[in-house]
C-alpha cells in the first residue's frame, strides 16, 4: 500500500522531470526561449504550422534527448533499484 507521503514523492519527482525536460527543449545552439519552445511544441502537437528549422531542431535533436535523458534516468534508477535488493 502506498502512503500519503510516498504518493506525494512521487507526484513531485515526476512533476519535477516534466518541468526540466519542457525547460531543456529551449536549450541549445539554436535560439529559442523555453516559452517559444513550448509553444512550438504544443502548436506542432496540435496541427499548427511551425518554422521547419524550429520543428528540425525540437523534433529532430532536442525532444529526442529529452526522451533518451529520461528513460536513461530510469534504467540507471532499476539497475541500482536491482542491485540493493541483495543488501536488504
């Protein structure tokens, strides 16, 4: 059974991840602001037209670093979550 405290744990770790991974979509070489970036990203979700460089650099360069930064995180979270079950 998970607690109340657990479950807030874990409401804000992955609050806190969707909030660094939206604010790193507006970091790189290429100049946009994480407002310009989110709202490009929400505009090329929905159906909108977007800038083509704009789309190449969210979707081709930083949304999949984003991705691959987060399933990074979580395999080297089961790889140590697998070697501490021994030491219990």
């Amino acid at each position: 059974m998970i607690k109340k405290h657990q479950y807030l744990t874990i409401v804000l770790v992955a609050a806190f991840a969707l909030i660094l991974g939206f604010c790193s979509l507006g970091l790189g070489r290429y100049e946009l602001s994480i407002g310009q970036s989110l709202l490009n990203f929400i505009h090329a979700v929905v159906g909108k037209t977007i800038d083509k460089t704009t789309y190449s650099v969210l979707f081709n360069i930083r949304f999949p670093r984003v991705i691959l930064a987060l399933f990074a995180g979580a395999g080297l979270n089961c790889r140590r979550s697998c070697f501490s079950i021994p030491f219990r």
